[in-house]
C-alpha cells in the first residue's frame, strides 16, 4: 500500500459522472490529502506520484450499497438458487462463526472487490455470533483492505427464540454501537463508518422500529432496511421515518405511491438484481423507480448465490430494463423503436451515476462522493481496457457495457491511497490471499456439511 499526500492521474480520459455527463478527453486529475483538487491538460505535476493513465479511462470507483461481506467462504453455494432455500442454509451456517472466520471473509471480499474497482460499500453485518468480537474483527479486516465502508451493524437472532432473549440482544447492541463509534479505529478512520441495519419495519415491531430510527438519528447515523414485504415503507411514511439518511434494500414489493414518498424523501432504494432474478422477481418496481425520480443505487447481495462482480450485476441491470422498454413498445405494435414516442428508461450514465452518487448517498457521503469534480473525496479508479479503441471512442459505454474485468482495472484509489497498482492488490500477498480465502472456505463448506 502506497499513501501519498499528492496523486498527479495523466492523460486519461475522465469519465466525470456529473449531472451533465462529463467526459474529459486526455485530460488530468490531481489529487491533494485525498481531495480531487484540478481536472485538465497538461497539470503541474511538482511535488505528486505520476500516475500514467494516457489509454485509458479514468472514472470514479463503483459504490455496492448492499453486501453481505462475512458470507464470501460460502461463494457458490446456491448459484443454482430459486426460492426460499437461501434462508434454510444461512440458518445452518451462521451459527458456526468465529471472530477469525469474520475477518478472513471480509478481507477477501473487500481484496475482490477492489480488484475490480468497487472502492465503497455498505456492508450489512448480520452473521448470527454477532458478538462484539465479530464487529471487531470485520473493523480490522475493512481497515486493513482500505475501502470505503459503512459497516451496517444489525441484530440477527433465530424467530423461535424468546422475546425476551432477543429484546436483551438488541439492546446490547445498541450499546454496542456507542462503543465502536468511540473506538480510535473508526474515530481515526476516514474511510470507516457505522451504519444502523434496524428492524424490518413490520406493524409489530414499529414501536421498535421508531426507537431504532430515533436512536441512530441522535448520531446522525445512516440506516438501512430489507424491504420484503408489501406495506414497508408506508407504514415508515406513516410514522414520519423516511428520510434521505434511509436506504432501503431490495423493495420489489412496492406501489407506485410508495416510490412516490420514497423520491419525496430523498429515500435510497438499493437494488441487487441477480439476488432479486434468482428469486424470481421482476426488475419492474427498479424501472418505476427511475421513472418516478427515486434514488437508486445497486448491490450484490450475498456471494453465496451471486458472482462478486457488481460491473456484470449492472449490465444486467441495463439489459433488464431496456428489455421492459421494449415490450411496452412490442405489446404496443410500434415497430422499430421511435426514441422520441418510447425513450428509454435509463441510458448508461444513468446507471453507472446511480452506483457511484447513490452509492455515496447509502454511505453518508452524500455530495461528497461518486463524481470526478473539484473538491470530491478521491476515490478513482484507472481501467485500461483490452481494446481501447471502441472502448475510449465511448467510455461510459464501455464501463457498462464493456464490464471490465479485474485484469483491466489497473489502478486502484481511496480516499487519495492507492489500494492497486499496475494491476496488483497493495497491503496483502497474492499467495497469502489465495491461501486464506481456501482456508475460509473450506471451514465454512466442512460446517454446511456437517450440519
């Protein structure tokens, strides 16, 4: 890992992500105490690390605004998922985890992620061993990776336990959080966070729910939700909880006047489309979404039945979406496509803006992150792509479209650190990561199968 108070990113082309689409041609990016501080030709590059980015793409980091990071060891386990199996193996698993199995599984998610240029992400920490040592162990593991994270610290405990029990554990974690947003590791951190993932807003728990929301907004603390089921969020609408530090995960059951509040409150509405598809639900309440003016944002979910690409999940996206478009105009009779009489619901720069700027948003970094502008935090990332001259001729189209794998993210950046070089992980041993993530997962398949 290198730190450097000052980053000169040369003659790339700068994909800004900015409201009016930006894109600089051989442009410059500097970059001071992890600030972006110029965008132009030809910068003065005295006293900054040079970094050449002449042929390629300069973009912001991508920003996963839902992932459960401890399930990594178990990657696979149901890609061949369809309904509720999910849950009947988590169960299983969860209660075998040792602080060590945490920290193993957070730092490999957090290495894959940054190889491929996802510098930020809310990670929704429900493991069932939800003791103090396991957030203390997933702290150290986020710290030494160097992403961007909001850790979401939620209170997971089996259904048929008693109420009184699980009442005693969500107060205590509570208390918890106090204590992890006092500990020197995150009060130190300028990339770590903690983030409230409260209670489902279901009608018997929203007496709970309102303490939850109160308790994290005393802090000025962001929270996020799963979303399931129908009523949600206009139960939240009617308590007076949505608001812009909310993010809510999944809402495929929902109304269109739910979007409505949710757009009216500045409310996120985090996506993780290969889960929800492998579910099968539709993508139809996502293009609402955009239509209706609701702040999206994307995730992976879990690894245990979805790839950790978060570029490949937002081509799905894409593709899912235009494909809605088209039956409308299919079931219409209105043959070719006119783009004046049916537009589009999103182009590219409409999804690649909402897992960067909405990303931002479900971290609290509203405003602060997810463009490549003057006073941005600097989370950049340098993709060099296999064939460059389709992919600079239009280089958004190609941050989407393109997917660019691990071997074309060359480097790496959060918050002004570089956590890749000349297409290499910094702060871990190659060897010693393809160690620890076998060893991860081979404790964590011996405990699937033996329970």
């Amino acid at each position: 890992m290198t730190e450097q108070n000052s980053l000169l990113i040369r003659g790339g082309h700068v994909a800004a992500f900015d409201a009016e689409r930006t894109v600089h041609r051989g442009a410059d990016v500097r970059i001071e105490d992890g600030i972006i501080t110029e965008i132009g030709p030809d910068l003065d590059a005295r006293g900054a690390e040079v970094i050449d980015a002449a042929g390629a793409i300069v973009s912001p980091g991508l920003s996963d605004s839902h992932l459960h990071f401890w399930q990594y060891p178990w990657r696979g386990v149901l890609y061949r998922k369809w309904g509720a199996e999910y849950i009947d193996k988590l169960y299983r698993m969860r209660p075998s985890y040792a602080p060590q199995d945490t920290y193993d599984a957070t730092l490999g998610a957090a290495y894959a992620m940054l190889d491929l240029g996802v510098t930020s992400a809310l990670d929704y920490m429900h493991g069932a061993n939800q003791t103090p040592e396991h957030l203390d162990a997933s702290i150290d593991a986020h710290r030494r990776a160097g992403m961007r994270i909001g850790l979401g610290y939620s209170m997971t405990m089996s259904a048929d336990r008693p109420e009184a029990d699980r009442e005693k554990a969500r107060a205590g974690r509570l208390a918890d959080i106090d204590r992890l947003r006092a500990d020197a590791r995150v009060v130190e951190s300028s990339t770590l966070d903690i983030v409230l993932a409260s209670l489902n807003p279901a009608m018997e728990r929203m007496e709970r729910v309102t303490e939850e929301f109160a308790f994290a907004r005393e802090r000025g603390m962001m929270i996020t939700i799963h979303q399931n089921d129908y009523g949600e969020v206009a139960a939240l609408h009617r308590q007076g909880l949505l608001g812009d530090d909310l993010v809510v995960v999944h809402s495929n059951p929902i109304s269109e006047r739910e979007l409505d509040w949710m757009a009216e409150a500045g409310v996120v509405m985090s996506v993780t489309s290969q889960s929800e598809s492998l579910s099968g639900k539709s993508m139809m309440p996502t293009r609402k979404a955009f239509r209706q003016g609701v702040q999206l944002a994307f995730g992976v979910d879990s690894p245990v039945f979805t790839p950790l690409n978060l570029r490949t999940d937002l081509k799905a996206v894409f593709n899912s979406l235009t494909t809605l478009d088209g039956d409308d105009v299919y079931r219409g009779l209105r043959m070719p496509v006119d783009p004046e009489l049916d537009p589009a619901t999103v182009d590219y720069d409409d999804v690649l803006r909402a897992c960067t700027v909405g990303g931002a948003q479900a971290i609290g970094r509203k405003g602060q992150l997810g463009e490549l502008r003057v006073g941005q935090l600097a989370d950049v990332v340098v993709i060099r792509p296999a064939d460059p001259d389709p992919a600079l001729d239009d280089p958004t189209a190609h941050l989407l479209l393109g997917a660019p794998p691990a071997q074309e993210v060359e480097t790496v950046i959060v918050g002004g650190v570089v956590r890749k070089r000349d297409g290499k992980l910094l702060g871990i041993d190659p060897e010693e990561l393809a160690e620890m993530n076998h060893r991860a997962r081979q404790r964590a398949m011996r405990v699937l199968q033996e329970s």
